[in-house]
C-alpha cells in the first residue's frame, strides 16, 4: 500500500546535517495570533486543487478557484512561509484559528494535533533533499485540506501526482483521506533514510574488522545522533498517527481510520527499525575497543618478547663490560685474556636467545605448540 520513494543521499563523514530552524516570533507584547514572517523564509508561493471523482482543477490563486460544490474537496498548497498575507487570507477563507494560524508561522514547534472542532490542527516534520529536517503544517476540515511547507517537499510532490492521475481512491475518497496520504508519504520517505543509516553502519563495521582506526570513533558517535535524530522523527509522526485514530475526531471518518491504523503499523516497525541501528551502532563502538585493543595487545606482546629477548643478552654484555683488571687478580674478568672470550661471549647470548626463543614458542606466546592444540 505504501508508496515507495528514492532512497535519500547518505550524509558524508563529519559532514553536518541542516537543523530545524525557528523563526523569530512576534514581540513578547504582541497579543495572541499575531502572524510575523521570518524575514529568511522562502517567499510563498500557492497552488489550490480542487477536485472529485471525475474533475480536478489546478488554480495559483484562491481568486481564481472554482467554487466548491458538494462533495468536491480542496486541497490548498502553500511552499513557502514568506508571505503572512498567504496565511491570513486562507485563515479567514477557510476559518482557522488564529493560535495555528501563528504556529504555522512559528517553526520549531513540537509534533501535535489539536483539535478546533470544525477543524485538525497538525504539525510534523518531514525530512529534506539536504538530509535536514523541516516542518509542514496541515489544516483537516469538512471538504479541505491546507498544507505549509517550508520548501517544496517531494513527498507531498508524490501526491500531487496521484491527484493528477485520478488513479487509486484519493480522488473519490474525503479530506480526511488526502490528510492520512500526506502523512503516509512523509512516513514513507523515512524508511529510505533508516536503511541509509543502517547501510552506513554496515559500512563502518567493515572498516572496524579490517583495522581501521582513523575517525570511526567520531564516524559512529556521528552515525548514532543521527539515529537518535531519526527516532524523535519517527516517534513524533507515529505519535500524530495514533492520535487521529481517536473515536472522538468526527473529522476523521471510520474507513479513513483503517488506512491510518495501517500506517501507524508501519510508524512502530520503522521506529523498531531504527532502534535495532541505534543498538547495532552501540554493539560497533563496542567491537571498535576490543579491536582496537587486541591490535594494541599484539604490539605490547612483540614488544614485551623483544624486550624479555635483550633482558639476558644485556646482562651478559654488561657484565663483560665491566672494567675488572685482571693483573691485579686472577679472578678479574679472566675471559678478557683468554683468546677464545669474544666467541664464547657471543656463544653464551646465541645459547640463551635459543633457549628463550625454544621455552616462548613451547609456551604458545610465539604460535607454538600449545597455540596448535588449542586449534
């Protein structure tokens, strides 16, 4: 049932992902609802659909729009916040409350539906081209439907299409219908994302088994805010879902609330999703130290052999090193006049570097014999 979309393009490392924005908000002494753009935000631009089962009708303007007739549904799109006499002329057309109509101006707002009676106040955030996240703002009432975006959203272009096509239900269908469309596409373009991310996991451990070291650390503890990002996301839109199953939502029609129960299904399998990477990312950070500190404990083993190795060798240069004169006595380094001591020295270090090397390799410290059995 659910509409398959493009996988989104995978962040590289160390690359930065495109926050929330919010906007600036009306003085601390402007009374309630009052609208103020942020002056950074994409000038609106507005396309009005109105259709049934048999027409559909693609205007610019809310002048231009054909009046509605009975069982004809309108489907207002506003990209864009630039504009606040945008918002005010279709709060006033279609007679929002003024308190959403300034929340839609106001990013940063926390996923929510309320409920104004004759109408569903919605907001969500939906994931950008850039990897960012921004929000949407959807308006439900009897015959229509409005949406604010902050930019142009593919998701939303996708069922634009299917309006276009006339294939499928959503032309015959009601507002209510058009609303669940819209949040199933959003739901939709996430799951590419997880499997980019889990993608993006499957790559480090690769990394992670051949030795690498160089930046996994900050590779994974980047991979693992991103998850922690992508779950609030997931949360929030499964949280909005459940909300509209409510019985008490008269807006929401009982054949709309199968659809909606289905993609909330879909909403609690993609956030199971998600928190399998987020534990995978965990269980990596965790095979990076042990391997990590396996590579670290082969060096000290070389090194601590070689280190055990000259331990003897030393002592025995050290001792022949000793300036003992042996015409003051006979027990003065008498090796030093012995024409043999130089070869007999060497001997003695080759003897017990054998030795050693024999009792490491027996020992299994050198792959020997204990190491085999052990196989």
């Amino acid at each position: 049932m659910h509409k398959k979309t493009q996988p989104a393009k995978g962040r590289g490392l160390g690359e930065q992902r495109r926050r929330p924005r919010t906007s600036r908000r009306a003085p601390i002494s402007a009374p309630p609802g009052t609208l103020r753009c942020d002056p950074d935000a994409v000038a609106s631009r507005l396309r009005v659909f109105t259709y049934d089962a048999e027409a559909l009708t693609e205007v610019e303007s809310l002048e231009a729009a054909p009046a509605r007739r009975a069982g004809q549904i309108c489907w207002a799109r506003v990209v864009g916040l630039g504009c606040v006499e945008t918002v005010r002329a279709l709060g006033a057309r279609f007679k929002l409350h003024a308190l959403a109509l300034e929340d839609v101006l106001n990013l940063g707002q926390r996923p929510k539906v309320e409920d104004y009676d004759d109408h569903l106040f919605i907001v969500s955030q939906i994931i950008t081209d850039d990897g960012g996240a921004e929000q949407i703002s959807l308006f439900v009432g009897e015959g229509f439907v409005l949406t604010f975006e902050e930019r142009q959203s593919a998701c939303f272009d996708a069922v634009e299409r299917r309006l276009r096509k006339g294939r499928g239900r959503i032309r015959a269908a009601g507002a209510d219908y058009l609303a669940y469309a819209l949040l199933d596409a959003a739901l939709d373009q996430l799951t590419p994302v997880a499997d980019a991310h889990g993608a993006r996991l499957e790559a480090l451990e690769a990394e992670i088994l051949r030795g690498r070291d160089d930046g996994i650390i900050s590779a994974l503890l980047n991979a693992r805010q991103d998850l922690q990002w992508l779950r609030r996301l997931v949360v929030g839109l499964q949280d909005k879902l459940a909300a509209l199953r409510r019985e008490d939502l008269a807006i929401i029609s009982s054949e709309t609330r199968v659809y909606l129960r289905d993609s909330h299904d879909h909403a609690i399998r993609l956030v199971e999703r998600v928190e399998h990477w987020r534990e995978y990312g965990a269980t990596l950070m965790d095979v990076h130290l042990a391997v990590a500190g396996q590579q670290l404990n082969a060096v000290m083993k070389v090194l601590t052999i070689i280190a055990t190795v000259f331990i003897p060798l030393s002592f025995i240069a050290g001792v022949y090193g000793m300036n003992f004169d042996p015409d003051v006595s006979t027990l003065n380094m008498p090796e030093t006049r012995w024409r043999w001591g130089y070869p007999f020295a060497l001997s003695l270090m080759a003897i017990t570097l054998a030795l050693q090397l024999a009792f490491f390799w027996r020992r299994g410290w050198l792959g020997g014999s204990r190491a085999r059995s052990r196989r």
